[in-house]
C-alpha cells in the first residue's frame, strides 16, 4: 500500500537535499502518516484508517463523521 492518507490525499513530495556547497541531489519528501482505529457510533462498528497527522487534528475538531463525509465527497474514501 503506498504512503498515501486516505481522508485527505496527501501523498510524497519531491524536492533536493542542498548541502552547504550548494550541490543538489533529489529527495522525497514523505507524508507523515499513522494508522489509526476510528469508532464510528452511525454504522455502529470500527475502521482502521492510514491517515495524515493533519488529518488526526482535523478529525479531533470537526469528529470522524463529519471527515468522513467530506473524504467521500470528495472522493478519498469508497469505503
């Protein structure tokens, strides 16, 4: 599976390691991703979700629920 949230999409960056030289060599720049078991009270059972720590903050303020239905609307989610 690749390192990708599933609520929000952000995947890897690309960019350059620049040393005090100023030489530049390619890097990737890697979401910062957690696996994370959600309860979800409507369908009454719980999910296991790779998600950005973003998206943890994001959950926390707005509730799994409501998260969850703008990442099917927007298309993250086809659970």
């Amino acid at each position: 599976m690749s390192r990708v949230c599933e609520l929000t999409g952000k995947k890897a960056m690309v960019g350059n390691n620049v040393s005090h030289a100023m030489n530049k060599t390619k890097r990737k720049f890697d979401a910062n991703l957690v696996k994370k078991r959600f309860y979800i009270p409507e369908e009454d059972k719980w999910i296991t979700l790779k998600i950005s720590t973003s998206a943890l903050k994001t959950i926390n303020k707005k509730g799994i629920s409501a998260v969850i239905k703008e990442a099917r609307a927007n298309g993250f989610l086809t659970k």
